[in-house]
C-alpha cells in the first residue's frame, strides 16, 4: 500500500473537464510508455476509508485497462470496491469511475468508460523520480538512510529504514528536519524541510516534506543589484532535471553575469528552491550554447498560484571564455557600443594611442626600441583569447572612441592600464569603459577559475582626473582592507648616484640573499604598521606565496615568460630592503609596468648608494634591460634627497568589497557626467 497526494473519491472532485475514451487509452499507453504507475482507489463498502494502490498498466486496445500490481492490496480486499482510478500526467491528470472491475491477487482488468474527467490542475503533478535518489534526513544528530519515491516543487516523498524498532520514533514531526538527497554525480539538495504527514510501514517511514525556504542564497545578499538584461528573441535555459533526468527548456526572463531567471508553468513544476543543476545550457540562439552548472536560488510564485512561478538560478561553475561571452553580451544589451575582449584592429588602436596622446613623446622615445615586441603582444593577446589579459573599448561606427585595458600581473591581482578617450562632447566616453571593466570583474570574481581578488591601478598624481577618482574610492570605502592607496617614488631606470658603492666596497657585514619566508612576514609587519592596506596580499607578498609558480605556469603556456624573482638586503641580521624583479619579455605594458623594478625598503638609513649598486647587480645577473624602479615609501626617496623622475600611486581594490565599489562608482559617474 502506497500513500500519495490523492485521498478524496474521484467522484467527488470539483473544477473538473471531460476526456474521452481515446485520450484516456492514449494517457495510458503513455504511461506505459514511460514505464510509470497509476493509482488505484479503493473505497470500503461500510466505513468508506480509502486506500490507494499503485499498478503498473499495460498496452491498451482502446477500450480495456489491464495493470498489474506494484503495491500491497488492502487486508480483506473483499470488503472493499474500486471507487476510481487517476491516471497521472501534467498538464493535468486524468481519472474515471470503475463500474465492473475483475480483480485477483496480480492485476486488474476493466474497460474504460466513454468519458473520464481531467482533474484540476496541479493536483497529482507529482514526478517519479530516477531509481537511486539517496535520501538522507537529519534531525538533532540522528541519521535516517533511505530514498526519494515522488516529489513536486513544493514537497517531498522520502521513503526510510530504521535499524530498531523503537528508532522509528526518534523523528519529532513538529520540528524542522534536514534533508540532503544524493545521485552518482554528487549531492543535488541540501535543505530544511517542515514534515507535512508521515506514514508507518512496516520496516520503513514515510515522509511528506515541504521545503521550509524558497529563497536559498548562495552568495551574501546584496544591495547593489547588477545589470539584468531582457533579450528578445528570448534565450532558454535547457538542463537535465536531475532528480526526474528529463530533459527541460524553459524560457529565460532575465539574465545577468551571475545568473538567469526562469518562469514555469504551474502544472509543470520541477525546480525547487535550493538544487543543484550539474549540467544546464544557456541557449541564446541557434548553434549558440554556453554550458555551465548552478543552483535554484529562489522561488516566487504569484498570490494564485495559477500565474506559474520565477525561479532564479545562479551561475556555481562556467568557463572562462563562455562567461566572458555571456558577459561581452550583457554589456553589449546595455550599450550597443560596449565591447568586451573583441578583436580588435591592431592598426586602428595604435593610431587610437597616438591621436589621444597616451603615448607622449617621451614615452614612445623608451618604447622605440622594442616597439617589435609591444607589436607582436597587442597581436596575440587583442586577437587571440587569453587568460591574462582583458580589453575594453568603446567604439562608435567601427571607430574606438575609448579604451581600457587590464593584465593578470600576479597570481589574483589585475592591474588596469592604457585608460583613454578620445576629445568629445560626450564626457562620459572615459567613463563607459570604467564601468565595463567594474562590471566585468564584480561578475567574474565570483566565477572565474582564476583568482580574481584585487584589481590594482598606477598613476601619476599630478593627472587630474585619476587623482580624483582613485582618491574618492579610498576616501568613500573607508577601510584600508577594502581600497588603500601607497605612494612610490619612480625612476625611468636604475639611477646613477654620485656616491656609487663598487662590489668591491661593500662592508662585510651587509650582504644579499633569497629572500624567506621570515623575510617577507617582518616586510608585511613594516608595511602593517605604516599603511595597512591591500598591497602585501596583493602583490603576492604573503609569506605562503615563497616558490609558487602558478602565474608564470599560465604565461609559459601562452609562449611568454614571466618569472619572478625575490632579494633580500640585511645587515647582519636586520632586514633593510626586499628587492622584487621580473624577468619579462610580454610588452604588455606601456607603461613597463611587466618589467618594473620593487623596492621595499624597511631601513631608514640603507644607503641610496649601496641599494642602486644591488639592485643594479641583480639587473645584470638576470638580464634586465634598464629596467624601471619604484621604491616604497615614497618618504626614502625624499629623506635622502634622490632625483625622482615621477612619483606614482598606486591604488588597490579588495573585488570582495566590489559591491561597496560598484555603489561608489554609479555615485560618482552620475556626478561627474554630462552624458551617460
């Protein structure tokens, strides 16, 4: 004996329509078809209590039913009559009277009236689930092992064993229970569940569950809302259900960077509020898919119940180069000129970098000799897709009317780069591609297989309007874990400085080594005390970073070198300086910010001399071509009166605090545009 939804005689239901005699044979051979059940109803002829029982049907001819059983009769089934048989189905379930039934222990055979009726709808919507759907509840530390049997969006039949016969009340069904159900491919729910009726069997329980949640958050609620797009024609999220392993494709409402949202049909509902998806596909079109994996985040359904259901899914796992489509469309939808990562002619954005004047005179007098080089990486990384580098231009009639760029310059860290805009009356050409490249990382730090945890930014402050708005997102974020900002001082090379030291002169008691994990804990202490900020995580400074090749892995596979190399200067004991270079032949910097030269210097009174004959002396040793320098704290510089060439800021955002960020940025685009 089974127990189901169904507990009232077919009789007696209500908002009911008439099917004939043919859609009920065809419903079924369709459940026979599919190889599931219908449900039996037995009424006792004195009491009137009703028992279901579920059979496997047979092929039918059109006119009779024949089904075999596949749960127990009721004890003294004499006593008892067939009162109706359901025939399960979506969009509606189908039912008709039994007049003259024969019966015996292994089946029933009886003819199927002229007319049934088509019950009302969402009633007996409940799915087979697939064989092997491990289920497992929790409740106050005690596990009970057992499987899910059928299951609508809002409740759950589990079916469990029990070790002792007294165990079989050790479940308080007043109170919330936690279930977690289990396929091959790993667990696809996990939830708290509010136990609606229980059933005893006669070694099992039987449980009807209700989720206690529709909204399951995977990531932290947030205020700021990101772009969600309505495209037309509309795309369809296509998946395996994985409980029913049916096929589906419903239509997407909206969709986002992070995820989609769905409608469904009342009498079709599969989606629970906490699932996972293994294997979803976001269909935009035809022959256009991108695959991913997520997680039913939330179930709305209207005040009815008859206008269907939203549900929204996030994104759990995606490619890169499919989210970077996903996301380059999102930003095309919002702004038909917004591109991102597009191929871009390499002539056109040479001339673009010229005719704005980002590469001034003096700039391209140092780019001169390799402009080789800088010709070959535009090439490979604006033409080909790479995962070290991202693009963002604005481009109006086939022409770049702005542009900025970001490289993968340590293991989470992107620093942005070659920012400009051509002169228009439209002021807010500069900032669209802010915004895309803001946009990009706030989607892709939730989901990108690489670390994505700081976005890092160089300039000048006497340039206007970096100053300001690198500035404000400091001052508007306060905190120095979520945006700090660090001044160097910046020499074009290595300077030659009037008191030199010679190999030959340096005392005894200084000497250089590899830098340790010792070292690099007293440099983040020093850098703790006199900022605070970001830039020791960020620059991979961490003492766990020592030896991890992660980053230079990812550029020996695109055919470029990248390789870091750390130096400590002590006197004696004391730790006056870490010395960072790069061994680099990418050319992706303009702005040499590949090859740049660190000093961190933690001594106050390190000679200027004796740290530009080391520094010069590691620069040989790997083959540096007059490489540029910063050294932090900019004060180092000043205290010993050095000619600095520039002095440089660099600001360093935490993308975890992106949402604080994203809310900055709306904020002050409003404020400081004419156009938007």
């Amino acid at each position: 004996m089974t127990m189901v939804a169904a507990s009232e005689n077919v009789s007696r239901q209500e908002n009911t329509r008439p099917v004939s005699q043919r859609q009920l044979a065809d419903r079924v051979n369709r459940l026979n078809f599919l190889e599931e059940l219908i449900l039996v109803q037995f009424s006792h002829l004195k009491y009137g209590q009703m028992v279901t029982v579920t059979a496997a049907p047979l092929p039918c001819d059109g006119t009779a039913l024949e089904a075999s059983w596949r749960s127990e009769l009721p004890e003294n089934c004499s006593q008892y009559v067939i009162s109706g048989i359901i025939l399960p189905g979506t969009p509606r379930a189908f039912a008709f009277a039994v007049e003259d039934a024969r019966i015996t222990a292994d089946g029933l055979v009886c003819q199927l009236p002229k007319k049934g009726q088509a019950l009302p709808k969402r009633q007996y919507s409940r799915m087979r689930p697939l064989a092997g759907i491990k289920a497992t509840l929790f409740q106050h530390g005690i596990c009970f092992q057992g499987v899910l049997t059928d299951f609508s969006a809002h409740a759950l039949c589990v079916e469990v064993g029990f070790d002792t016969p007294n165990s079989r009340y050790w479940i308080m069904p007043d109170q919330v229970v936690h279930l977690s159900l289990q396929s091959d491919k790993g667990v696809i729910y996990s939830g708290e569940m509010m136990v609606i009726r229980s059933e005893n069997g006669a070694d099992t329980l039987l449980f009807v569950l209700a989720p206690v949640n529709t909204n399951t958050p995977r990531f932290p609620t947030k205020k700021y809302r990101g772009h969600r797009a309505c495209l037309l024609p509309e795309p369809s999220l296509a998946f395996r259900h994985p409980l029913t392993g049916r096929y589906l494709e419903l239509n997407v409402a909206d969709l986002s960077g992070l995820g989609v949202c769905v409608e469904e049909a009342p009498e079709r509902s599969m989606l629970i509020a906490g699932m996972i998806l293994p294997e979803m596909c976001i269909k935009l079109g035809a022959g256009f898919e991108i695959p991913c994996r997520g997680q039913v985040v939330y179930r709305n359904e209207s005040e009815d119940g008859a206008g269907g259901a939203r549900c929204g899914l996030t994104l759990l796992d995606i490619e890169i180069q499919d989210h970077l489509l996903l996301l380059s469309l999102l930003q095309r939808a919002r702004n038909r000129h917004s591109y991102l990562n597009p191929s871009v002619d390499i002539e056109s954005l040479w001339e673009f970098f010229f005719e704005t004047g980002f590469i001034y005179p003096s700039k391209y007098l140092l780019l001169a000799k390799r402009k080789a080089g800088f010709q070959e990486t535009f090439r490979k990384t604006y033409l080909e897709q790479t995962p070290i580098a991202r693009h963002f231009t604005f481009q109006v009639e086939g022409q770049i009317e702005a542009h900025l760029s970001a490289i993968r310059l340590y293991e989470q860290t992107w620093f942005q780069q070659h920012h400009a805009a051509r002169r228009s009356g439209k002021h807010a050409i500069g900032f669209e591609v802010i915004q895309q490249l803001a946009e990009y990382f706030y989607n892709a730090c939730f989901l990108s297989r690489d670390k994505i945890g700081y976005v890092a930014g160089v300039y000048r402050p006497e340039n206007r309007f970096p100053r300001k708005y690198y500035r404000a997102i400091v001052s508007q974020l306060k905190n120095k874990k979520a945006a700090s900002l660090d001044a160097f001082a910046y020499f074009k090379t290595i300077p030659e400085i009037a008191d030199q030291w010679a190999w030959a002169k340096v005392p005894p008691d200084w000497h250089v080594a590899r830098t340790t994990r010792g070292d690099l804990d007293e440099l983040a202490g020093f850098y703790e005390q006199i900022s605070g900020g970001c830039m020791i995580d960020a620059l991979d400074l961490q003492s766990k970073m020592i030896g991890r090749t992660v980053l230079e892995k990812e550029y020996r596979n695109l055919g470029m070198i990248r390789r870091r190399h750390l130096y400590s200067i002590k006197r004696g004991r004391e730790l006056m300086a870490v010395v960072e270079l790069h061994q680099s032949d990418t050319g992706l910097s303009l702005s040499r910010m590949d090859r740049v030269i660190f000093c961190f210097v933690l001594g106050e009174d390190l000679p200027p001399g004796l740290l530009t004959t080391l520094v010069r002396g590691f620069a040989d040793k790997l083959g540096l071509d007059h490489p540029p320098m910063m050294v932090y704290p900019r004060d180092y510089a000043d205290r010993h009166e050095l000619e600095v060439d520039k002095t440089y800021e660099m600001m360093i955002l935490n993308v975890y605090h992106g949402e604080e960020y994203m809310q900055f940025l709306d904020d002050f685009i409003a404020a400081h545009s004419s156009v938007r």
